[in-house]
C-alpha cells in the first residue's frame, strides 16, 4: 500500500517580541533538521518596524543555515552596539520531503507577500515591509497560516476570511451526502472553500472550486476533512 505522507505545518515558533535568533537556533537545531521552513525577523539595525519574510525550501541541515547566515551577518545582540543582533518572531515548518509537489511554505510567502502588498504595507525590497508587528500578526491569522493542520479541530477562521467564504484550496467546507462504489466504499460528495490564487507577478483571483466525490482515505488528508468526515459517519452510522 503506498504511504500517503503527511505534509502538515507546524508552528515551532511565535512571539510578538521576539527572541535572539542565534539562541533559539542553537536550542532548536534538531527540530529543524530536514524541514521546510517559513520565518519572519527583524535585524537590530533596521529603522522602524521593519521585518523580513523568507524560506528554507531544502532538506538536511539548510533550514538551521538559512538563518545561522543572518547571524553570521548581523551578529549577536549587544549593549555596546544596538545596531547588531537579530530577532526572530516566526518559524512555521514541515518535514521535506522531495516527491510532495504542494511546497507549502513556498505558497504561504507568496500568499502573505500578495497580502501585505493589497493591504498598502510599505515595501523595501521584496520581502521586507515596513509595518508593525501587530499587524503583521493579524495578517497571518486573517490568512490561516498559524493554524496547524495536525488539529483534529475545526479551524477558527477569521470573521474576513469567513465572509469571503474563502479559505487554502485544500479546505473542506462541507460534506453534502455521501453514495458507494462498486466495491462497497464509501465516496463522499464534498464541498470546498473558494480559495486566492496568486500568478507570478503576485496578483490574484478568487477561484470557486467544483463539489468532489473524495474517498475517505483522500478526505482525512484535507484541511478540516477528517473531523467533518468522522462527524458525518457518527451522525448516519456508517
């Protein structure tokens, strides 16, 4: 049978006021090991509030070297010098794995970096924006990239994300009936949240996606899929 790997997120770090990178790296090299990541951090010498986004795409140790290079560069954090240091207020990961083709972390970037540039947040460069951090945690939490997907939990969703009725395209809104193939499985007709896609230039469009008859096998590897999958089989005793 072949294994259906879990491509799930999970959210290693969030702090509003940060924490000294070179520190947090140290402590938490083996968690980062062989992982995709998504970061967000500011360097001491920055005027204002001003953050960069980034990721680690590659497996082994290059998640852990992508930012011990931002320590390398800019140093550790001094009295003496408050232009030195850097802190780091987001790490978001999953396990790389080469044969998954759905590179989460890369369309978390670009789904936040289409965002904070809709939203008017001043750019200096392509992934540093100057706006506080408040509001740059509000913007992940508005797009869902802070929920993991290991919660059994439906996701609480934002009431903007809500209203839009959008959501990540692998996002189960609803399961409508469910009928039997031919060798007595169970197919599940299944509803999906409108989800943003973004091109290459970063410009987007609300997609309506087509209602699916999905296995259940497929279904529990959706967002949302296995808690409204195991609601409907207790709640027709299937």
């Amino acid at each position: 049978m072949t294994e259906v790997l879990n491509n799930n997120m999970k959210v290693l770090l969030k702090s509003k006021q940060g924490t000294e990178l070179k520190t947090w790296i140290e402590k938490n090299k083996s968690r980062l090991s062989n992982h995709r990541i998504f970061y967000i951090l500011k360097a001491n010498l920055e005027k204002g509030d001003v953050y960069k986004i980034g990721i680690s795409e590659r497996g082994d140790t290059s998640a852990y070297g992508r930012l011990n290079d931002y320590y390398n560069h800019m140093g550790k954090s001094t009295n003496e010098n408050k232009c030195l240091g850097v802190k780091l207020h987001l790490v978001i990961a999953n396990l790389f794995n080469p044969s998954v083709g759905n590179n989460k972390v890369r369309a978390i970037e670009t789904k936040v970096i289409a965002h904070l540039k809709e939203a008017g947040a001043t750019e200096r460069g392509r992934e540093r924006f100057k706006i506080s951090i408040d509001k740059l945690f509000d913007t992940l939490d508005e797009l869902g990239v802070l929920k993991g997907d290991e919660n059994g939990d439906i996701l609480k969703r934002s009431p903007r994300i809500l209203d839009k009725n959008e959501a990540s395209a692998d996002t189960v809104k609803a399961i409508l009936g469910h009928s039997k193939n031919r060798r007595g499985g169970i197919l599940f007709e299944v509803s999906f949240h409108r989800y943003r896609k973004y091109d290459s230039d970063q410009n987007s469009k609300v997609v309506k996606q087509d209602n699916r008859e999905v296995s259940y096998q497929d279904l529990v590897q959706l967002r949302d899929g296995k808690k409204l999958a195991d609601e409907y089989i207790k709640k027709y005793n299937l």
